[in-house]
C-alpha cells in the first residue's frame, strides 16, 4: 500500500516588515485608509466586515512600525509615487 505525502507549494518568500511585507489586501486597505476613508467606509467598498479591515489595518501597522493612519498614510504616498 502507498501513502500519500502531503505537498506545500513553494510560496514566494515575503519580508515579515517593512512595506514589501504587506499582502495584497492590506495594501489595498491601507491605500483606502490613506484615501481618507474609515474602517467601516473600507468595509462597504470591499464588501467585507469592519473586523477584517480593522485586521488587515493593524497587520499593516505592525509590519509598518507606525501607530496611526496619518504615518499609514505617508508609507502610502511614498511607496505610490516611487511606482510612478
């Protein structure tokens, strides 16, 4: 009898800070968050709950280092505009 092993896809690897850290949802939360929207204001355009913005807001705060929306929002205006 043959047994099955279990297989994990390799998965890109991605910083654990800084911005390149983010997912891509936390970095479409934080580019709202940025636009000047609130977490519930984010949920309804991603039709998702407050509680998983307010988690994707907080991992993007940790992995940031920052502790408001206004320091969110200057890591999303530098990084965006470095892109154009």
């Amino acid at each position: 009898m043959q047994t099955l092993k279990a297989t994990r896809r390799a998965r890109p690897s991605r910083s654990r800070s800084g911005w390149n850290a983010l997912t891509p949802a936390e970095l479409q939360v934080a580019r709202l968050v940025a636009a000047g929207l609130s977490n519930r204001a984010v949920a309804e355009e991603l039709m998702v709950s407050p509680h998983t913005v307010n988690t994707h807001v907080r991992n993007a705060f940790l992995k940031l280092d920052v502790s408001s929306r206004v320091q969110l929002t200057r890591h999303v205006l530098i990084h965006d505009a470095e892109a154009f």
